[in-house]
C-alpha cells in the first residue's frame, strides 16, 4: 500500500503537462478497452457526480446556481 501511496504522491507533484499526458494516455486505455460510447457515458455520468456533489457540498448553493442558470435562459 505504500508503493501506492509514493506513486500516487509522485504523480500529484509533477508538472500540469505531464499529469495532462498522463490522463491523456489514461483515456486512450479505456477507450481502447471498453470502447467510445462506454467511455463517453462514464465520463458524462462523472460530470453529473461532480455537479451533484459540488451543488451539495456547500447549503444553498443549489439555489444561488438555479437562479443564475434561469436569469441567463429567461433573462430579466
């Protein structure tokens, strides 16, 4: 487990670029594994989890992002 741990620590101190090819390469693999739609669908269902979780993360702050998304649709 400590191996995983340096690996992972070695990761998050690299350069942005490097941590970009690295996800880059990431991507390819599982697109080649499970193929287009498989990924594309995992990546907008981590989209949906990440909105969810950031939206309850913090109180009312659903709120303040339903009244920007309506204030920009219908306009006041």
């Amino acid at each position: 487990m400590s191996w995983l741990r340096s690996v992972l620590l070695q990761v998050l101190t690299m350069r942005r670029r490097w941590q970009g090819l690295l996800a880059g390469c990431a991507v390819w693999l599982l697109w080649m594994i499970v193929g287009f739609w498989a990924t594309l669908l995992l990546f907008v269902l981590a989209a949906i989890g990440f909105v969810v979780g950031a939206v309850l993360e913090t109180p009312g702050a659903w709120k303040a992002w339903v009244e920007k998304l309506l204030s920009q649709r219908f306009g006041e």
